[in-house]
C-alpha cells in the first residue's frame, strides 16, 4: 500500500455496504503523527460507518487499515457498564490495558473536571457525564492515535473548552487525532478536513487547499 512515510493511519480504498445500500465507495486517509483530522459530511454519509471500519469494530467489504501504534476509539454512544462504578470502570480498563496505576485516568480526569464522580454509578450519570468517561477509557492507555465520534455531545461549554485543552496536550505530544463533527465553527481547528461524499473522501486545509498529505 502507498501512503505518506511515517503515516499513523493509512486507510486505502475502502468499501461497505448495508444490503443494497452502498455507504462507501473507495474511502481513502491518511494521517500522520501530530494532525488533527476533521471527518465532516451530511447527515447519513458514512462517518460513523467509516471511524468504525478504522477502529477495527467494523470489517470493510472492501479495502485497507493500517494502523501504527497503540489506537484510542471513542463512540458516539458510550459502552458502560450501568451498575459499575466510574471508578470500577477506569480500574477493569487499566487491567485490560495492563496499566501500572491509575495515574493517568486521575489526570484525565482532572483536565475534564471529572473527579467528584468516580464513586458513582454509570447508571447515575447525566449524558454528558457519561461522555466524559467514555473520553476518558478511550485516553487511559495514552494512544498514538484517537478516533473521536462526536466526543463533544452533551458537554457543557466549560468541559467543551476543557476538551480542546486535552486535545492540545496530545497534539503537543505527537498524537494523531480523527475526529467526526458537525460543528462548522471548529473547522479552523483542524489541520485537515476530511469530507465524506457519495462514499469517498475528499481532503482539504481550513483555508480550501490540498493538504500536504495525500490520501
């Protein structure tokens, strides 16, 4: 496969549809490390069709993912467990990580304003709360490269303003982040908008140029 040296994500030609409906047709990115990468289209498009084929929870019918280093999938729907503490959470998901402590998860936590919640239960949890934790187990393990759908939803402006902060420190640290988002107002943010169209993709700076990875 031919894609950008040093790329962390490379993903080449991929296709999947749902019966006769066809969702992708030949989607191609590339990401390398330390981009912010934008995936934006209409309602419908394929987006969350697409981060879920890049993440690994969905199989292409078609096409190619490679991914290097360790990855992060954040849903669009948090995955909890309703009678599990927040704490009892972070601790299986550490385990699984085989993580040495929970050093990591408190700062999370603490950059999210998350802290006064670790000892309820997921059920107890607002939306937007539940959110934060599936941010957070997503993060725990300190991922090469993060897959966000829709991170964002149900967050208040303050913890919105808190995301970004997270996001920056990644990004100063040489992460790769994919995030899906309708809000037209972040594009500047970005590095590369990736637009989902009649099943492909098509890359663009901020300022409408080609970015300087070809996908």
């Amino acid at each position: 496969m031919t894609a950008a040296a040093g790329a962390v994500l490379a993903a080449r030609d991929v296709h999947k549809a749902y019966g006769r409906r066809r969702v992708l047709t030949g989607a191609s990115l590339t990401a390398r490390p330390g981009q912010l990468v934008a995936v934006v289209g209409e309602n419908g498009a394929g987006k969350s069709t697409l981060l879920k084929i890049l993440a690994g929870t969905l199989a292409a019918d078609r096409g190619e993912v490679r991914v290097s280093g360790r990855l992060g999938y954040c849903p669009q729907d948090p995955v909890l467990t309703e009678n599990l503490t927040v704490d009892q959470h972070l601790r299986y998901f550490a385990a699984a990580y085989r993580l040495p402590s929970l050093k990591r998860a408190g700062e999370l936590a603490g950059m999210l304003g998350f802290g006064q919640y670790r000892q309820q239960a997921a059920a107890a949890l607002s939306g937007g709360t539940r959110q934060k934790l599936n941010l957070i187990l997503a993060l725990l393990h300190d991922p090469d490269l993060l897959l966000l759908d829709e991170p964002y939803q149900g967050f208040d402006w303050e913890t919105y303003l808190r995301f970004w902060d997270v996001v920056d420190d990644l990004r100063a640290r040489g992460k790769t982040i994919v995030i899906i988002t309708h809000l037209v107002f972040e594009a500047a943010r970005f590095d590369v908008l990736a637009d989902l169209a009649d099943g492909t993709i098509t890359c663009r700076t901020p300022s409408g140029e080609a970015p300087g990875v070809s996908n």
